[in-house]
C-alpha cells in the first residue's frame, strides 16, 4: 500500500499479512503513519496504490473514542447491537466483565473517566466478535491492573484464532507479541519476537 498527503509520502508500499491466532504489533515515532496504516485497514480511508482484503469480520478501535457523551454505556451498546445485527450483548457483557467495568453501564459517556471511555471503545470494536481486531493505541489512560487485563484479554483472543493487531508508539510490550514491525520511512521491517503465554 502507499499513501501520500499531498507531497508527503507516508506510506511507500507496506505489505501486512495476519494469520488467524496471531499478536502482532507496529511501532513507529509520531507521524510515521501509523494511524493512517489502520484507517487504511479498517476501510475508513482508501489508499492511492493497493488494497485491503479481509477474510472474516473485523473491529476497528481507534485512538481517539468516538462516543456521543449524552448517551449512557448500555445505550452506545444497543445501537451497535442494532448496526452490527446482533441477537443479543452477551459477547459485549463478557468484554465488560474482563475489564472490570460492568458497573458503569447506566453511567453517561460523558462522564466517564478517560481510561473507562477508553474500555467502552475496546468494547463497542469487540463486541460483535471479529476474526481480525485493529487496536490503535487501545490502552491509553488505562491504571496497570487494566493494562494487564487488556492483555489478558488480547492474548485470550488470540488463542481463539483471532488475529490481533496493536499499534503503539513505543514497544512496551514485544515479548507479549509473536510478531512486532516497526514503520520507518513509510515501510514496515519486521522483527520475531518470542511471545509469552
């Protein structure tokens, strides 16, 4: 794929393959591309050369949560059962559960502290239960017994089959991951690391 902003190339022919069950990482400074990486992925932007393909469903968290402050936890979970077609929110309760934030589901968006808006936006992305998971920054404003939960559930995941991919800045993380890339110069150079059970 590449992408450029006006004269500013971003991103010079990345090739990302994800195969079912894996953790995978990208780490790259501010403004390597990074975000525009996943907004190509997740449909949201269309890139000048190349293209996306999916094999399954997929569920897009983006850094920044897009929640409408008026509404409560339960009601943004209700209009996405009724986008994404679900019978029910089990999938979402479940999430919730593991996050440790069931208890705020008749709390208005816009008073949520952000690391819990921030559990709400892992929520909304996982609750339909897609094969493929883009995670930007996913664990921003998180306390560190959150941190570990998310990577519990992230590991969790990924020994279902689902592949799951975190984009950082900083590679916190490696040895959690099976495969870490970092973009540099609008390329992806990839790195295997030993991941942790």
């Amino acid at each position: 794929m590449h992408h450029a902003y006006g004269r500013r190339a971003v991103l010079r022919g990345v090739d990302l393959r994800l195969q079912p069950g894996v953790l995978a990482g990208i780490v790259g400074e501010n403004g390597a591309g990074k975000t525009t990486l996943l907004r190509i992925l997740s449909g949201e932007l269309t890139p000048d050369h190349g293209s996306v393909r999916h094999h399954g469903g997929f569920g897009y968290c983006p850094q920044a949560a897009v929640l409408n402050d008026a509404l409560t936890v339960r009601q943004h979970l209700d209009y996405f059962k009724v986008a994404y077609g679900l019978h029910d929110l089990g999938r979402a309760e479940q999430v919730m559960e593991a996050l440790r934030f069931s208890e705020y589901a008749d709390e208005r968006a816009g008073a949520l502290s952000g690391g819990t808006r921030q559990k709400l936006n892992l929520t909304l992305a996982l609750m339909h239960d897609p094969r493929i998971l883009l995670l930007d920054e996913p664990y921003q404003g998180f306390d560190w017994e959150t941190y570990q939960r998310f990577w519990d559930l992230a590991i969790r995941l990924r020994g279902e089959g689902r592949s799951v991919l975190v984009v950082s800045h900083l590679a916190y993380d490696a040895e959690r991951l099976d495969t870490l890339w970092r973009l540099d110069g609008g390329v992806l150079h990839e790195r295997t690391t030993e991941p942790t059970a």
